[in-house]
C-alpha cells in the first residue's frame, strides 16, 4: 500500500507541494514536539512540502518504571513504528540514542539531520567538582552512574525518570543538587541557563548516538525516503553509525553502562567507546580510527577489542 506524496516540488525545494502535508509521528513531549517542529521546517524549506505532527504516546511515555525496568531499548520507539506501518503517520522521528540496533522488518532509517552537541551536561549550582561530599545527583541512565561514579565516589546517584522540566525541578526544588541530561534536549526546550557544566567526552562519554535525530518511514516508500533524505548529513549518518555499531556488536542496550563518541577530524573518522562498572571502579576504554567510510568495521574492531579486555562482565555486573 504505497501512498504517494502528491504533485509539487521534488527534492530540490523550488515550489510548494500542492499534496496533503505530510504526517509527522512523534512522541508528545515538550523535546520531542520541538525537535519534530525543528525536522518538519526544514523539510519544508528543502523541498516545499508542508509537515503536519501527529502525537502519538509510547509505553515509555505512560510508565514510571525506570527504561530498563520495562524494556529499555525500544520503549519510546515502538508505537511510533507501528503508526509508520500501518499507514497512520508517513514518518516518525526519533532521538536516535532511543532506537534500537536491530533493524525493524519494514521500517527504513531514511535521513539523519546534522547532529547537534552530544554531550551530557550537569545541571546544578556549581561544576562537579564544587558539589559537596555526599551529593545527590539524579539520572536514570546507567551509563551517566557509572560514569559519575567513577568521578565522583562519594556521591548518592539518584534513579529518576519524567521529562526534563520535571528533573531540573528536583534540583530547583532542593531535592537533588543536581542531574545530568543531553545538552542537545535542554538547548532544544530553551533550558540552557540550567547547565553548570558540560561535560567533555574525556570525562564522561555520551551515549550512542546522543544529539542525533532519526528519520524513518515504511522501506517500501522510496519516494518517501528520497524526500526525507534532503535532510540527511552524511557526516553524522557515519558518526553515528560507527557509534552504534558498538552497541550492536556488543548486544548492549540503554541499560547498559556503555559510552561511545564518534567525530571527523581531518579526514579521519576518529572513535572511543567505554564500558564501566556500574558501581564506578573499572571501565575499560579504547579509542580506533580510520577511513569514514568504513565506520561500521571501526566500530566492530574496537567492539571487538572491548569484548577481549572484558567488557561483556562489566556490562553484567550490578550493585
């Protein structure tokens, strides 16, 4: 059941689309409502098409439960997929750091748009460091609180789920003296005054994929692909790619303590990866490098090369 996109431009973006506009799936968050808006103006400008959004709750969205408590990988991605299949909304945009490695029978990853920062930010009073002895600091990543561990030992890292107004809340509230999100999703809500520091990849290593955007749509849809990919940027498909590639060959998901930063320097696809006790007292980490076009086999080298120097028991241990 192909549906096509109606009369008007084609992917150069020199006329209006006279079509119905295209239906945008995306969860109904502040971030996700934002970020959608950001990808539907841009294709818009591109190629004249107009975008519509259309809301969609996710199992993640209505459970309390921690990401890796009631599925990790996947939970906000799911429904949107299905509305994808079904014909419901012609293309779903994802944080790309929530999709899973596995490919989705049916469902084609049609564009990456230019990446934005990947880091991870604390978002408190002061900088890490300035914290006093004992601080609480919320995250319900377990690559964050392996990684704040190992920083900071002394520190009481708190579980916490709910959208970012809800946890910078918690620290404005006295609750917490801080928490840790992407600095991609506080610059994309306008919460950027709530950043005491960002955190450089040496300190803290950004999960797969953080900063990226993904956009997918039914495989079957290559005029639909074609359009969607005027917003992709081979630089960051190939980031990302070598990043998650890690995260496949070593069949983690986001309950895994597993960091990885990708970037092109000088023609050189440069990458590192860790992978950390959850309580903060070993990681193993590595760094590889080569030609981008051959991002997917770095990633799967230095996978490799984690797996050998015992990544896969650190991955299994818990407190």
């Amino acid at each position: 059941m192909s549906q096509g996109l109606g009369g008007g431009s084609g992917a150069g973006g020199t006329g209006r689309a006279t079509g119905r506009p295209l239906r945008l799936g995306t969860r109904k968050s502040l971030m996700a409502m934002t970020q959608s808006q950001q990808v539907a103006d841009m294709l818009t400008e591109r190629t004249g098409h107009a975008v519509e959004l259309v809301g969609v709750t996710t199992q993640g969205d209505v459970s309390k439960a921690l990401l890796a408590q009631i599925g990790g990988t996947g939970v906000f991605v799911n429904a949107l997929r299905d509305k994808v299949l079904s014909g419901e909304v012609d293309f779903a945009v994802h944080s790309l750091k929530d999709l899973p490695t596995s490919e989705t029978p049916g469902i084609a990853l049609a564009a990456t748009p230019p990446r934005d920062d990947p880091r991870d930010a604390l978002c408190a009073p002061a900088k890490l460091a300035d914290l006093p002895q004992g601080a609480r600091v919320g995250t319900g990543s377990p690559r964050r609180v392996a990684q704040l561990r190992s920083l900071r030992p002394d520190l009481e890292v708190v579980p916490i789920r709910g959208n970012a107004d809800t946890r910078l809340g918690k620290v404005t509230g006295g609750e917490l003296d801080a928490v840790v999100l992407a600095h991609a999703g506080l610059k994309r809500i306008g919460r950027l005054e709530a950043v005491g520091e960002v955190f450089d990849p040496d300190q803290m290593l950004p999960a797969p994929g953080q900063g990226a955007l993904a956009l997918e749509c039914r495989a079957d849809r290559s005029d639909l692909r074609d359009l969607l990919g005027t917003v992709d940027d081979a630089a960051t498909r190939r980031a990302v790619t070598a990043e998650r590639t890690i995260l496949s060959v070593l069949e983690a998901g986001c309950s895994a303590p597993v960091g990885t930063y990708a970037a092109e320097v000088d023609e050189e696809l440069h990458l590192t990866a860790t992978v950390a006790a959850y309580d903060g007292s070993r990681q193993v980490r590595l760094s590889a490098s080569g030609h981008p076009d051959a991002a997917e086999q770095i990633g799967r080298d230095l996978a490799d090369r984690l797996l050998a120097q015992g990544a896969d028991q650190l991955m299994g241990e818990r407190d």
